[in-house]
C-alpha cells in the first residue's frame, strides 16, 4: 500500500508510527510544509516563559530520528497543494526550490491542523510586534523579540487556553499583561460562576483583565490597542488568540464536505465522503461525545487517538472514534482549571434540562498540611443520573477528578455511581470520601 500523509505534527506522525507497526512493508510518505515534524505545540508557551529551558526539549521527533525509527519518507518544507481525487493523486510544492511534483496514494490521510484566527482588524497590517502562536517559528519569533526588545507591557487578546498560558509565561517574563475578552468570562469550557475564580485570581496577579470588550483597531504600528469601548492600550507586543479555524482548503478544493464552521467532515472511521481519504485532527468536524452534535474541539488527545484509529481503520481494524468530550486542562498562575464534557451554557443551547451540584471540598485530608479547597461542580440529568459533564478550579487535586469523573462518563456510570468509586486514599492525596464520591452522594 502506498499511504500519503499530509501534516506531520500530532495527528499526522501518530498515524504514521501507527500504520508502520502495523504493515512493515507500506510505502508511507509524510509530507511537511513547515521545518519540523512532530514537536510538542503544548510545550510552546512554557518555553516562551522559560520554565522550559532548553529548545530541543520541544522537538519531540526530528525527521531523523522518525525516519529511521519507523522507516517513513518525511519530507519537510513540502506543502499538498492539490488533490486529484479521480486519479488518486496529490501535487506537491517543495518550499525550499519551488519546484512542483505529483505523487500518488492508495490512501490519503488529512491531518493539517488549524491555524490562529486572523480578523482585518484594521491597524493589523501595519502592527509590527503583533503575534499568534502554533508552531516553532512563532515560538522564536515571540522569544526573539522579548530576549532582545524587552516589551514592559503586553496586550493579550482573547482568554482561552493560550491566551491565558501566554498571559502567565509573559507575565513570568515581567511583562506587564492586559488580557482583553469579548465574552464576559475567559476559558469558555467552564460556566461563568467557576471562571469567576479565575477572574479574581488573574487580577489578584496583576494582570489587567479586560472582560465583555473587544479589539476595535490598533494604532501607532501596534503600539496603541483601541477597544470596541474606548479603552486606549498602550503597548509593546499583541499576541491575538481568539481562536482557530480548520486548515481545510485542500479538502474544500477537492470538493470533501465540510460542516458549518468549516471542520472536514467524517465518518466514525474517520473517512470523507472519498472512502480513500480520511482526515483526522484540529480540521475536522467531531461528534460531541455527550450530546451528539457536530461540533470543532482542537485539542491534542483526539488528534492522537484519531492518529491511531485511522490507521486501525486503514488495515481492516474497525476501531470507531466514538466522539470528543473535550477533556482539557490550564494551568492559570497558581490554578489548575480543567472540564470534562458539557456545562451549562452549552446544555442550556440546546435546551436538554440538567441539574447541577457545587460541592467545595478540599483536595486532601484537612489535618495533613497543604490541604486547599477545590471549586467542583457536576452537570447532570435528574431523572437518569446520566453525567454531563463537570468542572474544576483548585490549586491542587483538580486534574485526578476531572479525570476520574471523564473516565465515569465514557464507562457510562451515573452520578449514582460515583459514592461507589473505590479511590486511592491516605491523607497526603485525598479524603476516605473523595471529593468524586461527595459530589455523587449530593447530587445522588
Ligand atoms: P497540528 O499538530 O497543528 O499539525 C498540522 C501540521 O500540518 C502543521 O504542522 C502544518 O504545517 C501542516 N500542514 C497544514 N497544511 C499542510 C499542507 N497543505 N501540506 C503540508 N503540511 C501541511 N492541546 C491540548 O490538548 N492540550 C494543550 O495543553 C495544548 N496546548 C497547546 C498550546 C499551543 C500553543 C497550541 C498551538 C496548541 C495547543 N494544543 C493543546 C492543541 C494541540 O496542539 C492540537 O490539538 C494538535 O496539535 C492538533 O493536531 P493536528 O495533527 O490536527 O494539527
């Protein structure tokens, strides 16, 4: 089999190293448009803020390395620039000497990611030290400018997971930070009274939080940010991350369907509408685990779990991805933030009733020291017990129950349940009833 890989980051490598494991003789070519192949995107901020130190760290494969490991044709600086759907072909453009090839496939695996948000916010051409993050290159840029021009004030624009990483590794920087958001609360998975923490812990930092205002222009070659309520921000760096949206172009030209917010359509085996090619990652369109609904969660672990499902999929297994729930975590200064599932904002959408517990535990046995209470709360409906979802803010012990409670969700447990969850227990790491089983027996 010959097998075409476009992308060669989380999706992208994951089924590379999946399809060799499970064919030693497929001709499996990767291609790159960028330098690097399959380096850690998550690490990308810390590094910036420097509690990651050394850059190599971020490289997690280089082309070497995975070319020989998995014997795999990876070629970087290559952009797909082109699918030939009636003669089962890609066109190639080597960004390095221009030149144009086509290549063929058996089977063509999409995982090209998606890219930051870019309004025509006007002022935006002409901001010089304006920045958006996804990759390495953005990554040197950002560090090159504060090493060298050392910014004392940073304006960060929206307040999701990387506006808020960023906002802390800036500010770990000594860069004075202003985070402006349109919506009323940052870090959208929560509900609005659990990202009030947040709120009052970022201010608490010294970060000058901006909430329900937006970008109206910038001024003064990005040096000035005007917002849509006349605040006048003055700055020495912008990073805008508002968001993402799908690299589907290629799909789109080749005439694959796409969804509403423009996320590749596919199948349960992660199959277009063209049974020879799939598409996994950041670009395409899921199924939301709870709720069934089509939506957009670029994040890393369904790319990785489609990564291996493709090729699964590819050699006959038939291992269905099964939906997103949108398990994520941030860290926030001294917070841990983390969600699983729905809240009630989106429960509310789509008008399914629920009910909801708040319980404020604290993370481990109250006499043993370091104890701090965690902000937990569990959607659910009343009449099934069926999970919805849960969320939490704490400064220690968040991540292990929202975890706890996400596995519950896909075992297909109830909130009657969760009292019987027989956790790991002595006083340095919980309560005999942990903070999962009190939240079952309040809302059971
Ligand atoms: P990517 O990993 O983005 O890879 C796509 C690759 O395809 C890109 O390198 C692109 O250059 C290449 N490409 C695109 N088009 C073409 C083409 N036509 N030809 C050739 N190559 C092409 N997720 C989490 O779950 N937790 C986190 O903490 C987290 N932190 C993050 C922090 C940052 C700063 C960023 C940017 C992302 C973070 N994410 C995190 C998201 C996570 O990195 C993504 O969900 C994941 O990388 C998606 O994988 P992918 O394969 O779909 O796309």
């Amino acid at each position: 089999k010959k097998i075409i890989i476009v992308g060669g980051v989380a999706g992208g490598s994951t089924a590379a190293a999946r399809l060799r494991r499970l064919d030693e003789n497929a001709n499996i070519i990767m291609f790159e448009k960028g330098e690097y192949i399959s380096f850690a995107n998550c690490g990308l901020p810390y590094y910036i803020g420097e509690t990651i130190k050394d850059r190599e760290k971020l490289l997690v494969q280089t082309v070497d390395s995975m070319s020989a490991r998995y014997n795999l044709d990876i070629r970087t600086f290559s952009e797909v620039t082109q699918i030939d759907r009636t003669n089962k072909s890609i066109k190639v453009s080597n960004l390095q000497t221009n030149e144009t090839y086509v290549e063929t496939y058996d089977e063509l695996i999409l995982s090209p990611g998606a890219r930051p948000i870019l309004p025509p916010i006007p002022g935006i051409d002409e901001a010089r030290a304006l920045f958006t993050l996804r990759n390495i290159p953005d990554t040197d840029k950002i560090k090159a400018y504060i090493d060298e021009q050392k910014p004392k004030q940073a304006v960060v624009v929206g307040g999701g997971f990387i506006g808020l990483e960023m906002a802390e590794n800036l500010h770990d920087r000594g860069i004075e930070v202003t985070l402006v958001e349109m919506s009323n609360q940052v870090m959208a998975p929560i509900d609005y009274e659990m990202a009030a923490i947040i709120h009052h812990h970022l201010v608490e930092k010294g970060v000058n939080l901006i909430l329900n205002d937006g970008v109206n222009s910038f001024k003064n070659n990005g040096k000035k940010v005007i917002t849509n309520n006349g605040r006048e921000i003055e700055t020495d760096m912008i990073l805008l991350s508002i968001g993402v949206r799908p690299e589907n172009e290629l799909a789109v030209n080749a005439g694959l369907n796409v969804g509403d917010r423009g996320g590749i359509q596919v199948n349960e085996s992660l199959q277009t509408n063209d049974p020879n090619i799939y598409a996994i990652g950041d670009a395409v369109e899921v199924k939301d685990y709870t709720n069934k609904q089509p939506t957009m969660i670029p994040l890393a672990w369904p790319a990785n779990r489609q990564g291996r499902i493709v090729a699964d999929n590819i050699y006959g297994e038939k291992v269905r991805y099964n939906g997103t729930l949108g398990t994520s975590i941030a860290k926030v200064f001294d917070y841990t933030v983390a969600a699983t599932g729905n809240n009630e904002k989106t429960l509310n959408r789509l008008d399914i009733p629920y009910q909801v517990v708040h319980i404020h535990p604290v993370s481990h046995a109250g006499y043993y020291p370091g104890a701090s209470p965690i902000a937990l709360k569990l959607v659910f409906d009343q009449e099934t017990g069926k999970i919805y979802g849960a969320q939490a803010v704490g400064t220690d012990g968040v991540d292990k129950r929202i975890d706890v409670i996400a596995t519950a969700i896909k075992g297909g447990l109830t909130v009657l349940d969760l009292p019987d969850l027989e956790l790991a227990y002595a006083p340095p790491y919980s309560s005999a009833k942990d903070p999962v089983n009190m939240a079952g027996y309040v809302a059971g």
